[in-house]
C-alpha cells in the first residue's frame, strides 16, 4: 500500500509541476489581472500538496543492517 500511495504521489506531483508551469507561463505582464494563472496555479498547488502528502505517508522506513548487529 506505501507504495501504490509513493507512485501516486510522484503522478500528482508531475501533474502540479505541469499545471504550476502553465500557470507561470500564462502570467500576463502587467501582473494578475485576469483570472486564467488562477486556472492553473491553485489546482496546481492543490495537488503539490495532495502529493506531498501521500509522499509522506507512503515513504518506507528502511532498517539498516550492519554485519554482525541482527
């Protein structure tokens, strides 16, 4: 189950760094005037989070063995 949650965390955070990317690109000159960055940047920074999350959650925790410590 850790992971299928660390796989799907990587894909959502591919996803934000797609959408945070367009929402960079499409950032009009002047500054935010109109709303499509918006399109963008807080679904993308929804799913950095969400991923960041199952990231977290479904990393594993590696024991070390050392020769002659078991």
């Amino acid at each position: 189950m850790r992971t299928v949650a660390a796989v799907i965390g990587w894909i959502l955070i591919v996803a934000a760094s797609f959408l945070l990317v367009l929402g960079v690109s499409s950032w009009p000159p002047g500054g935010l005037m109109f709303a499509l960055p918006f399109v963008f940047l807080i679904p993308g920074i929804f799913l950095a989070l969400l991923g960041a999350g199952l990231l977290w959650s479904g990393r594993r925790r590696v024991a070390r063995k050392t020769p002659g410590h078991e």
